[in-house]
C-alpha cells in the first residue's frame, strides 16, 4: 500500500501539465499530421513512464545518480535527440512546405511507428523526467509492499493523467487546423516550435 496517494497523484498532475519538450513534440506532431499523430505520439510518450518506473524500482537510478559519466551521456543524448527533432521542424517552417491540409502536413503519410517512436525516445531520454522518477517517486513506496508493483502502479496513474492532458492538447490544436493551414500561421507555428525544442536541447545541454 503506498503511504499517501494524494500527494502523489497531485505531483504527476503538476509535472504532466508544465510545459516542456513532450508538449511541445505532440503539438509538433498534431500540425505534422493530424489528431491520430498527436495521439499517437502521446502513446509513445506515456508508454516511457514505465520504463522509469522498471529503472527506478530495479535501482538502476543509484548508479546514474553516483555516476555523472552516465547521467552526462543521458542528458547530452535527450539534448541531442530535442534539438535534432527542433531542426526538423525549423527546416520545414525555412522550406515553406509545411502547409496543412485537413490537419496534415502536405507529403507527410502518417506513420504511426514514426510518432510512437519519436515520442517515446523524447520521454525515456528526458533526464528531468529521470530525476522525478528516480527521487520523487520512491517517496512514495512502502518498502514493506513490492517497489516493482508500486512503482508501475504509479507510472500507470502518471500514464492515464498525461494521455489524457496531451490528447486535449492535440484535439485542441487539431481543431485549429483551419487557422494553422494558414502557409505563414504554419510556417511560424514551425519556427516558434522548433526554436523551443532547439533551446531546450541547447539548454538541458549545458545545464550542470
């Protein structure tokens, strides 16, 4: 049984709805190609909470802790991975041919191998979502009950929390569709995107 679930379910509530790089990614993705995009890529970032949750249960978040060798290649592997996805994202706003139609970006068949996977490697190389998991969440373990039980416990109440704020975001954004097919709207809704994952790879990067 865990000691208090409350306080537990209202951190998870805060840390889904701050605005960051999964944000970011599933708006990215809903203008790219739609509804099912956005969702989709919500999936894979949802289904990455359960990964921290194996790592934080199995104690594999210890030696990335006592280890800065380890936890600087995951930072500097999440950076990377942002500002790639953020240069994607610009290259198409300078090329001018991300216009929408019905909600898809012209020339983008949408593949929902490609959405699950860029937001599930955005999500599992995230290192401040590896740092909630790795000191927050065992706060809230009874170390009388199974940490691996518990844990996915917890990431599973974190998962139906952020599919559901993501998926509003991308009903949202989706039903703007009409005003983001818009090639200038697009074109700065690309550039605005992509210079944010661009500066918080850069940032996360040089964060000591």
């Amino acid at each position: 049984m865990f000691y208090d679930l409350w306080p537990a379910l209202i951190a998870l509530v805060l840390l889904t709805m701050a605005p960051g790089a999964d944000t970011l990614i599933v708006m990215r993705n809903t203008s790219r190609g739609g509804l099912a995009d956005g969702t989709v890529t919500s999936l894979g970032i949802c289904s990455g909470l359960f990964i921290h949750a194996l790592v934080s249960a199995a104690g594999i978040s210890v030696i990335l802790l006592q280890s800065a060798v380890a936890f600087s290649f995951l930072k500097l592997a999440g950076a990377g991975y942002l500002i790639w996805l953020g240069f994607g994202s610009l290259k198409q706003a300078w090329r001018g041919k991300a216009s929408l139609v019905t909600g898809q970006v012209k020339g983008h068949s949408f593949s929902a191998s490609q959405s699950f996977r860029e937001g599930f490697l955005s999500n599992i190389l995230n290192p401040k979502t590896v740092i909630f998991y790795m000191a927050f969440l065992p706060q809230f373990i009874n170390p009388e009950g199974s940490a691996l039980i518990q844990s996915l416990t917890l990431a599973g109440l974190h998962f139906v929390i952020a599919m559901i704020w993501q998926t509003m975001i991308s009903l949202m954004i989706n039903r703007a569709k009409e005003w983001l097919a818009k090639p200038s709207v697009n074109q700065a809704f690309n550039g605005i995107t992509g210079t944010l994952l661009v500066g918080l790879g850069a940032g996360l990067a040089i964060q000591k």
